[in-house]
C-alpha cells in the first residue's frame, strides 16, 4: 500500500489527512522540519480518522509532537483548521493565523446565533424561499462538531518570513476564498504553498455572504495577480496534488471567471433578477442547482453573489432594491 505522506524536498513533507463524507476527500498537509523543530502547515478537520491519520504519519515520519513547534494556518475552514485545538493541547505548538481570520473563531465555531440571524436576512433578500432559508442559514452548522477552535498565538498580515531550517517563507496575503487566506512562498527554492487560492483543477469557492462582503471576487482576482508575480517553480496546494504551471492555472481561472460572468449576464436576460434567480440557470460543474442539498446551495447563491457583485463594481449591472429584495439588472450595452 503507498504511503499517504510523501517528500516533495528535503526537510519538506506533504501529508494526506482525510476529511470524511466529503467530496475532496482530503486535505494535504506539509511538514517542514528546522532545526528547532517542526512547522506544520494546515492540520485537518476534527475528527478521527483524520486526527489518526496526522498522528500515524508525524509518527512515521519520526516526529514526536513534543517536536511539533509552530502550526500555520492557510485560513480558518474547518478542512485545514479545524485540530487546532487539539494540536495546541497536545503539544502547545504556537499557532498562526491570518488576522483577519481570526474573529470568523468566534462567530463561526463559538458563538453562531448571530451569524444565524444575519444569515436568514441574507438569504431572504437575495431571494431565497422562505420554505427553504431555515435549512439554507444552518447548512454548515454540522460542521462546527469538526472544529475543536483555539486562538492563535500569531496574527499574520502578510510580508513575515518564517524559518525552518533550510527553507524561509514569505508569508503572502491572498484574500478571496477566505479574507485572511495566506500563502507561503521560499524563494530559493522557487515553491509556493497555495492552500485553497489555487488549486490544479477545482476553482475554489469565492462567495459573497454575510462575514465576505464587499467585491470578493474582486479580491480573488487581484490576489490571483499578485500570485502570478512570484516565480514558483512547483505549487503545494491544499487539495489535489502539486503543479508546476502556476502562471497557466492562473490564467485557466482568470478565463473560468470572466466566462461565468458572461453565463450570468446572459441568465439575467435584460431583467432584474436575485441571486437565487440567477443561481438557478447557471450551468454549475457539481450539478444542477435544483438538485443542490442545502450546503452546495447556499454555495452557489454566494458564488453568484460574487460575480454579480464584481459586475456591479465594472459598470456592468445595476443593484436594485423592491420589496425587500435586492436585485441585479445588467445596463444597457454592458459586455463583461
């Protein structure tokens, strides 16, 4: 049977931790040795075939937890932060977190009542059925359960450098799947750890909701750019497996954005109509919208929100308001 841990370079592991019932299937971590110990990057998600499964690899890999000193985070979804908790009660690792993850700890994991409230307002303005919202604003409640939250030690904002042995790694801010996403970047060795921002195949999640508002799919792109400016030989990402064309797969998603947008201007027919609206007519890769379970769902209306909202920003669409609704209406001549 092959091993789920690998070497990518000396002193640099990738591991594999499942996440259960999921799609992705799993999350991959890196290990990176130094001479005052481990640094971790991403943990998985609480539970115990995944907890098992990061333990049975740091301990083939011959690492005690008492080794294991610094835990970074990518960002705060409970696939790559979900055993912070536990690491930290395990070995009292420092734990690392982009800023502005940090309040998602508490309204998210800790106290969500008032996420739920906002979520429902949400969800019923952008068009949402009423029959539908109560299902629809507790979609990712079960997941809390995979979340054992701590605070971190450190707040990342982008520009540190971490150490670890032979490797230094410029911390990057890249926003747009999360607020405070980070990437990691070593120069001499020309690798970049991308986490979710970018991914070989799947387009990650960029939704516009109640704790992501503004233009985030706005921030996705400008992230994308800055990304591309580095010179990066292989890409570690956090789901899938490790790619050489960084600069291409950034084009690729560049190209997917602009075409959903051109999907979207065309559902909305020279109408106004909500997110949910929209939503339905688009042609989405995991299947048809109808058919959505309340997650994926709720998803797509975020996904949608957006696009359209990137569009709003570019003259594209005007944003209406009526009966307690916001609506989309593309201006007259408008191309993406």
């Amino acid at each position: 049977m092959a091993k789920p841990y690998k070497q990518i370079l000396p002193g640099l592991h990738q591991l594999q931790v499942p996440i259960p019932n999921n799609p992705l299937g799993y999350v991959l971590p890196y290990l990176i040795e130094g001479d005052e110990g481990y640094v971790l990057v991403d943990s998985g998600w609480n539970a115990p075939e995944a907890y098992g499964a990061l333990m049975a690899q740091l301990h083939a890999l011959g690492v005690p937890l008492k080794e294991l000193r610094r835990v970074v985070f990518t960002h705060v979804h409970p696939d790559h932060y979900g055993l912070a908790g536990r690491l930290k009660g395990d070995c009292d690792a420092e734990l690392m977190l982009g800023a502005p993850e940090r309040g998602f700890i508490d309204t998210r994991y800790r106290r969500p009542d008032g996420l739920l409230e906002r979520m429902q307002q949400w969800l019923l303005s952008h068009g949402a059925p009423a029959d539908e919202v109560a299902d629809l604003r507790s979609a990712s409640m079960p997941v809390r359960g995979f979340v054992v939250p701590a605070d971190p030690d450190t707040l990342l904002h982008g520009g540190e450098v971490i150490k670890s042995g032979r490797y230094e790694w410029e911390v990057i801010w890249t926003p747009g799947h999360s607020p405070g996403h980070m990437c990691f970047y070593d120069r001499r060795h020309r690798i970049m750890i991308t986490g979710d921002h970018i991914l070989p195949t799947i387009s990650p999640n960029v939704s516009l909701h109640p704790e992501q508002p503004g233009n985030p799919l706005h921030d996705y792109i400008t992230s994308l750019r800055k990304v591309k400016a580095y010179d990066v030989e292989l890409a570690l990402p956090a789901h899938e497996y490790e790619f050489t064309d960084l600069a291409e797969r950034i084009r690729e998603l560049e190209a997917h954005h602009q075409a959903r947008m051109e999907e979207m201007l065309a559902a909305l027919n020279g109408e106004a109509k909500t997110a949910y609206e929209v939503a339905m007519k688009v042609r989405w890769v995991t299947g048809d919208f109808a058919t959505f379970g309340p997650w994926m769902k709720r998803a797509a209306i975020g996904e949608t929100l957006a696009h359209l909202e990137h569009m709003v920003m570019e003259g594209m669409v005007e944003r209406l308001f009526e009966g307690g609704r916001q609506l989309y209406r593309p201006v007259r001549t408008a191309r993406p």
